[in-house]
C-alpha cells in the first residue's frame, strides 16, 4: 500500500512538473518567440473562414493562461480567435 501511494504521488508531481514547464515555453517562446507569427496566422485563418472580409487587421492579447487575437476592420472588433498553438487556430464566438 505504502508503495503504491508513492507511485501515486511521484506520477503526480512528475505531471505537474512537465506540464509547468510545457506551459512556461509555451508563454515566452509563442510560435518563434514573437507575436507576429500568431498576428499573420491567426489573420489568414480568419479570412479563410471569412474570404468576403477585406482590410483586416489583427491585435495578439496575451491574458496569461491563453492568446486571443482580434481581428480589427475599420478599428472595430468583427471577430476573435484563439490560439492553441502553433499553427492552431479556432473562432471563438
């Protein structure tokens, strides 16, 4: 019993030790380590999604635990995405 509740907990400390640092790397080094990347991306994801769309821009919002990035026409906002990755992208509506 008592070697399995170590297992237990060497697994879970393991765990959360590889996934803090997937989460560190992820946060400082975003698709090359710059927002541009995700910025030209995530633009031409939406405007594959969206092709009637024209002059767009788009701003990189970093929250923390996510990316989100506006997309801008005319300076309002007519869309978000989110970013799960590089080169992952999905609507959030």
């Amino acid at each position: 019993m008592k070697a399995t509740k170590i297992l237990v907990l060497v697994l879970i400390l393991t765990t959360v030790f590889f996934g803090v640092q997937y989460f560190r790397s992820a946060l400082a080094n975003p698709s090359g380590g710059d927002y541009d990347t995700i910025r030209k991306e995530a633009l031409a994801f939406y405007q594959a999604n969206n092709p009637d769309m024209r002059n767009l821009t788009a701003k990189v919002i970093n929250y923390g635990c996510h990316f989100e990035i506006e997309i801008l026409q005319n300076g309002s906002v007519v869309g978000r995405v989110g970013w799960a990755g590089p080169g992952s992208y999905y609507d959030i509506r």
